[in-house]
C-alpha cells in the first residue's frame, strides 16, 4: 500500500490552508482530524488515525516574517515531524536539526549546491529530503541558476535517499499528480515523495507506476482520502 504522508502547514502558531502556493490567501485549516486549526491537535487526531509521521511547512520561516518552530518541536514528540522551515544553508539546517526528526533542503530557499553538498557531508541521509520545488513545470529555486535537468545531475551525484517532487501550482487543487514530471523524474522512482494536488485517483496510479509515498493534505483533511485504505 503507498504511504501516505499528512501535510499541515503553519502560519501565526495555526495549520492553514490554500492553494497553487498564494501564501497569502491561506485560511485556517478545518480537517477531520481535529476540532480546531491547533497543530498539536491535529497530530493528536492523526496519530489516532493511524499516521506515523507528519511533514509540516511553516510558512512564517519559510517567508522570513517569524516562526512556529516550537509548535514545531512539540509535535515532533507526537509524531515524529519532517520539517520545512525553508533551509537556506548548512547553518539554518544545523539549527533545525534538534527540532524535527528529519529535515528538508528545498530548491526555493537553498542558498547554493555547495550548501546542499554540505549539509549532506555532515549529517546522515536517513535525516534529510531533498524538496524538487516546481512551478508552472520548472524548477522553483530563488537562487540557484539552474533548470530542471542540471539539477538532477547533481541528485544523481549528491544520491539522496528520499526526494519530494513537489508542484506547487498543484497544492490544494486536487487536480492530480504532474504526469510530465513524474515522467522527467522516472529514473529515481524509488526514492521519490509525491506531493502537490493528490486525489484519490492519483494515489491508486502512482501506486501501480510503483511510487512508494506521497504528501497529502486537502483531500486527506477533507475525508475524501483515508490514511489507511
């Protein structure tokens, strides 16, 4: 069975939700998890429903206006949390290290491959995931000057053993995985961590294509998806 993965993401110490990544316009979660938009409670409700981790962005790190980080550590001891707070370098993961149990190097906020390189020299792979950022079917990166295919030249090399292939566009949408990408990104189909418009269709395709996990959260917080079935 494909594992699926909750995704909440926090914004002012409240899981929010939104789409196509327009930060702006998120409102309050409403999930059948929990009775409110608390993020403590809702890996309570998820917990009791079978999940055995969780990935939480927080978008107040991510946009460099404040944190949740220790709503963050709280939930960490709930279910343990992979963790996005928008690492920029070797040093921004080193301080999130104690926060969660694993943590993400996302293309939008990576400062350089160097950095990349070094996170991965000093901590184990079993601790970090690399996040493919897409937008409008290219790579999503502020300040890397690179496309799609040099990056994944420098996976191939650097060998991380999991990779979310996130499509931004597609959060929240429901509207199902990106069949172009997936197609681009065949080659590291056993690592690869789906993420970004899942519904309940797209989950039972790329099960049979042979994808091992996924990122859910609208249809997962709607009832529409279970996280066992």
């Amino acid at each position: 069975m494909i594992k699926k993965i909750p995704v909440i993401d926090l914004k002012q110490h409240q899981a929010v939700s939104g789409k196509s990544g327009n930060r702006d316009t998120y409102q309050l979660l409403k999930t059948v998890f929990a009775s409110s938009s608390n993020p403590v409670e809702i890996a309570q409700g998820l917990k009791l429903n079978g999940a055995d981790e969780m990935y939480i962005a927080d978008l107040d790190l991510i946009e460099s206006v404040g944190h949740n980080i220790n709503d963050i550590k709280m939930v960490n001891t709930i279910l343990p949390v992979i963790f996005d707070g928008g690492v920029k370098n070797c040093e921004s993961f080193d301080f999130f290290i104690d926060y969660a149990y694993k943590i993400i190097v996302p293309t939008e906020t990576l400062e350089s491959i160097d950095e990349m390189k070094k996170i991965f020299e000093k901590y184990p792979k079993e601790r970090i995931v690399v996040s493919v950022d897409i937008k409008d079917d290219e790579l999503y990166a502020k300040n890397l000057d690179l496309g799609l295919v040099e990056f994944k030249e420098i996976l191939k090399e650097i060998n991380p053993n999991e990779i979310i292939l996130l499509d931004i566009s597609g959060v929240g949408t429901e509207k199902g995985y990106n069949k172009k990408l997936l197609e681009e990104f065949k080659d590291f189909k056993e690592k690869l961590i789906m993420a970004g418009g899942l519904n309940k269709e797209s989950l039972n395709e790329l099960e049979a294509m042979g994808i091992k996990k996924v990122l859910i959260g609208t249809s997962l917080h709607s009832g529409e998806v279970k996280l066992l079935d």
